[in-house]
C-alpha cells in the first residue's frame, strides 16, 4: 500500500512545519500549501487522501477552497484546523461537508488519533490475529497486547508489521517493504523505514519475539518456543 496522502493548508509556515514533521513520522505524506489558492492547485495535482484545512487565509480561504473541492469531490476527507469556533462557523464547515471541525488550539496527538482513525479500515480490510510467542497482534486494530496491556500501532507501523508476521521466521527485503508500503525505495523513504522498524522494536515487549535486521536485505520477525 502507497503512503496515505494529506494536504496541509495553513498559513502559519512555523506551527505547519512543526504538525507536517510530526504526521510525517507516524509515516503519512504530507504535502504542505501556504494558502487556500495553492492548496487548489496542489489539491488537483496531488489528488490527496485528506485536506487539513485552515480557514482564515489569503487569497482563497478554507470554506471556498472546500466548497469548490465538493461541487466534483464528495470522497477526499476534509478537516477544519481553525481558531473560529463560534456555533454558526461550525455549522458553516459542516454544511460544507467537512468531515471534521477541530478548534485550534489542539494536541497533535489528538489530531493524530482522528487521522489514524479515519484510515485503520484503509490498512488492513480482515479481521485477523496474529500470535507471536505471547503477544496477540492486530492489525485491524493496529495494536499488539501483551501481559494484558494493549499498545496502539500507527497506520505505516501496521502495514510493516503485518509484512513480517506474514512471513515469520522468513526474511522479507527491504525494497519489497518499501516498494509495497512507500511506492518506492528512495533514500529518504529508507530513512523512514529504520524510524518505524525502531518504533515497532520498542512497542514489542514480549522477549520471545524479535525483529533483526539482515544487512543490505531486510528484516526478519522471530519467535523463539
């Protein structure tokens, strides 16, 4: 699966930079646009998965940039990132088929939470355990559970994880990870990918259970009995 794609659209460079760097990491792309008539035209080149949208910006603002986008898309998700939070501009966003109307000044971390929500069914579409030594992996809930504590997987280290618990004890190479999940094994995608194998590392309690890397290959999920 090619990375989910999200547009920014906000003029504030400095906070959008910070929130780009950090949807980034939980493996997105992200494509960022300083104002409402950029973010138009990126919206059509890029043809986004979803558009995090501010509202008061020059040029075009949020409501007519989404008012366009929805006179011929009715599928790309739209979230409101704004400080205008009266009654009658919520309603206003939601009239407009927002799917979403988050007040700023807000946690990234929740942001995320609703992103990942958005996208778990995207990830895997069977309902599927995955038993590795003591640990219950679930890739539709994109969470692993050992000694009864329950830790939540991001979408990328999902998909990552499932390659490897489908071919346990088998290597899997990196350039088959990165073609499948990244669309290609650029540099910098490989970089993002040590990231996310670090992160899964850490979220794996169970000692039974280890992911080595093979050098110049790949990677291989173990279980020891």
């Amino acid at each position: 699966m090619k990375a989910i794609r999200i547009l920014l659209v906000d003029d504030d460079l400095k906070n959008s930079m910070l929130l780009k760097r950090f949807i980034e990491a939980e493996g997105y792309e992200v494509i960022y646009a300083n104002n409402g008539r950029v973010g138009l035209e990126m919206y059509r080149e890029s043809h986004p998965d979803l558009i995090l949208l501010d509202i008061n910006m020059p040029e075009l603002d949020g409501f007519e940039m989404a008012r366009i986008i929805r006179q011929n898309d009715r599928k790309v998700i739209i979230f409101f990132l704004t400080d205008r939070t009266d009654k009658v501009d919520r309603l206003h966003g939601f009239s407009l088929k927002g799917n979403d109307y988050i007040p700023k000044p807000f946690y990234p971390e929740e942001l995320m939470a609703k992103i990942n929500e958005r996208f778990e069914s995207m990830t895997v579409n069977h309902d599927v355990e995955y038993m590795l030594g003591d640990t219950i992996f679930r890739p539709n809930l994109s969470s692993l559970t050992y000694n009864g504590e329950t830790h939540s997987l991001s979408v990328r280290q999902t998909e990552i994880l499932l390659m490897l618990a489908e071919n346990a004890g088998m290597p899997v190479e990196r350039d088959l990870i990165l073609e499948k999940i990244w669309g290609d094994a650029s540099y910098s995608n490989s970089l993002a990918l040590n990231v996310q194998i670090s992160y899964i590392r850490r979220l794996i309690a169970d000692p039974a259970v280890t992911i080595s890397s093979i050098k110049k290959k790949g990677y291989i999920l173990s279980v020891s009995r």
